[in-house]
C-alpha cells in the first residue's frame, strides 16, 4: 500500500474525522473508500474499456434511407 499526503483546512480535517468517527472508521478508511468511487465513478476507463468489450459484435456504419428511419 503506497502512503499519499494530503493537505486540507484543519477545522474541514476535524469534521471529516468526526463524521468516520461516527460511522465507526478511522478517516484513513473513509478515505480509501471514497478513493474506490472516484475511481469507479461512470467514465472510468476500465468502465469505457468493459462497455466496448460487451459491444463488440456491433458493427457502425450501416446508413439507413428515410423510409427506415421513419418505420415503426
């Protein structure tokens, strides 16, 4: 596991330790959670790379006349 340092505003620190406290988490834990979501927020790559896995079998550029565009 690699350390990170981080800077914030002391009295933002304060409140965010008391909020893991409250949740039973050591703020080091809280954070490392909050680090998985952002990784994992929608956009990511290994999301996009997972999204083209599954659409392989498309295949783009079939241009359609009006008369297909227009059915129903």
């Amino acid at each position: 596991m690699k350390n990170v340092t981080l800077s914030a505003d002391a009295d933002l620190i304060e409140q965010a330790r008391a909020v893991a406290r409250a949740q039973h988490k050591t703020l080091n834990a809280a954070f490392r959670e909050w680090l998985q979501q952002y990784a994992a927020e929608p956009g990511s790559a290994q999301e996009v790379d997972s999204l083209m896995k599954r659409l392989r079998h498309v295949r783009a550029g079939h241009h359609f006349t009006r008369a297909e565009m227009n059915e129903r």
